[in-house]
C-alpha cells in the first residue's frame, strides 16, 4: 500500500492500488483498467454493477510487492479510466461500448483489464483482441458454462456469453465448470468441444494445469468470472455454485498459462459486494494485480522491468 505525495502532502488516489502520478496516466501505464459497472440481464443476484468499485476501492490497501515475482509490478504503471457509462438500450449495444473502448486500449500498446459488472461484457472485449490478434484463444474460469444460445430472450446475456465468444474464436477453453445445463452439454458435444466438469483439486495436479495451457494459442484472453472459485473463499458474487477452485489452484494455472502465452486481455467479473465479506473484494482485487504482475513479468508477454 503507497500513498503518493502531490505537492508537498499525501494523498490517497480512487484509482487501481492507490497509483498517482505518471503511474495512473495512460501515456506511462503498461496496463488499463477499465471498470464497467454493468448487470442488466443478471438473473438471481443483482449488485454486480457495484463491482468495479469495490475492487478498486479494496486494491487501494493492497501491498504492491509480489513475492513470487520479486517485484512490485505497479512499477509498470497501472492507470484506471473512468466508468464506462451502462447503455440501457440493451445488451448488445453495451457489447458495442466494451469492445470499442478495449480496442482502444490494445491499439495503443496496453494490456485491457476489465472489470465488470456481469459476464455478458466479456463479448466485447474479445471481439476487440481478436481485431487484433486473429490467432487468439480465450481460456475462461467460470462455475457455469454460459453456453446457451439465448436466454430470457436475449442472444446477449451473462448466460450465453461463451457461446458468443465461441463465434469468434475457434478455441476456448472452460475451467472450473460444475454447472451446465443439457442443451448446453448437447451442443459443446456436438462442437467436438466437450467441457470438463470440475472436480475439487483438479488443478493442484501440474499435468493438468499443463494440459490446459498446451490448449491454448500463443495469445490469450482469460475471462475470469468470480464464481469459479469456492464460494466458501468468494461467496460475493451474483450465482454462486457450491465447490469450486481454492487460491492455489487458480493463480497456479494462470501462472502456468502467462508462462507459455502471451496474456493480451483479462477481465474479472461477476463480483457483488452485497452479496458477501468486504474480504471477497479484496481477493477480487489481490488477484487482479496478481495477474498483471503475471501478464507483464513472465513468459513470451514479458516486458524488461522498468528502472
């Protein structure tokens, strides 16, 4: 945890991890955070509109050195850009919004971190990294399968977000499932796509985490909707599903996958503050930095370390 002197006194800045100065401007930030307080087609909890500034509100207390990485990876810059205005004239038109915002983000040389709001958001923000990068795959941390092709009457909705993002790129894989429904398994079935369904401790094995990153292409996009995890570890979030992955397991595979990937994208979704310990939007936000620290410092993505 920092806190910046401007002119003479501290402050404390409302951006990403407390960051000020060169290191919350876009011009010097490595990394951008996009916060996009979204939930119209949530279908048991709302709240998740709140999201993106609980997470950033409990980032501003993190400590920014990560051991594992012996480094503080702030030191890349990390600037936060206002909320992304909902539009209420429907999902889509919301997609529209993500994905142009996004795009201006990669075209700029950053890396988009997008905070949500629901999971229907995702849509735009691969299309974006797919304009960009064609050879991209998406690996996705998700209790659900979020492949139904419309739900409650909209192709656009947090329930169908993968089959979407499926139309866009021809790999995607699925981890954490233990929700889906028969239609859904129909047609991952029918796609040769078959997900796995999610076993406690599936991930503390390194041949599997191994096994999920050979699946992917050299540039991914990770969606991660909250609800992967435990809810006995993360229990704010919208749709909650008992067991789930532990700590470990999820930052061990995404570790495993910046180590062999580029990480081009990442948005973390589906947190509702209400719905939970003032401590689930703090681990939201612990693993946020942890990914950009991963993103930025390992693998075929890794920038030299600044100074």
């Amino acid at each position: 945890m920092t806190k910046p002197s401007t002119g003479g006194y501290p402050t404390f800045p409302s951006s990403f991890a407390a960051l000020d100065g060169p290191l919350n401007t876009f011009d010097r930030a490595a990394a951008v955070v996009l916060p996009v307080p979204y939930d119209a087609t949530t279908s048991y909890r709302t709240g998740t509109r709140d999201g993106p500034h609980a997470l950033i509100e409990a980032s501003r207390y993190l400590e920014l050195y990560e051991a594992e990485l012996d480094h503080e990876p702030s030191e890349w810059g990390i600037a936060t850009l206002p909320e992304i205005e909902p539009d209420v004239s429907g999902p889509e038109a919301m997609i529209d919004r993500v994905e142009r915002a996004v795009r201006d983000v990669i075209d700029a040389g950053r890396l988009p971190v997008v905070l949500g709001g629901e999971h229907s958001i995702t849509v735009g923000a691969v299309r974006a990294a797919k304009r960009a990068f064609p050879g991209l795959s998406v690996l996705q941390l998700d209790a659900h399968a979020d492949m139904r092709d419309s739900y409650q009457g909209s192709h656009f909705s947090h329930a169908t977000v993968m089959r979407r993002v499926r139309e866009s790129v021809s790999t995607a894989v699925q981890v954490g499932v233990r929700s889906i429904s028969a239609e859904e398994r129909a047609h991952l079935r029918q796609a040769g796509a078959e997900v796995a369904i999610y076993r406690e401790g599936d991930l503390l094995d390194p041949n599997r985490r191994k096994a999920v990153a050979a699946r992917l292409s050299d540039d991914v996009y990770v969606t991660i909707d909250l609800d992967a995890l435990d809810p006995g570890f993360m229990p704010a979030v919208g749709t909650p599903e008992p067991g789930g992955l532990s700590w470990i397991e999820t930052v061990s595979l995404l570790r495993e996958v910046a180590e062999t990937s580029r990480i081009v994208g990442f948005d973390v979704v589906e947190l509702a503050p209400s719905e939970g310990p003032v401590a689930s939007a703090f681990s939201a936000a612990r693993l946020t930095y942890t990914m950009i620290g991963y993103a930025l410092a390992l693998g075929p993505g890794a920038r030299p370390k600044p100074g």
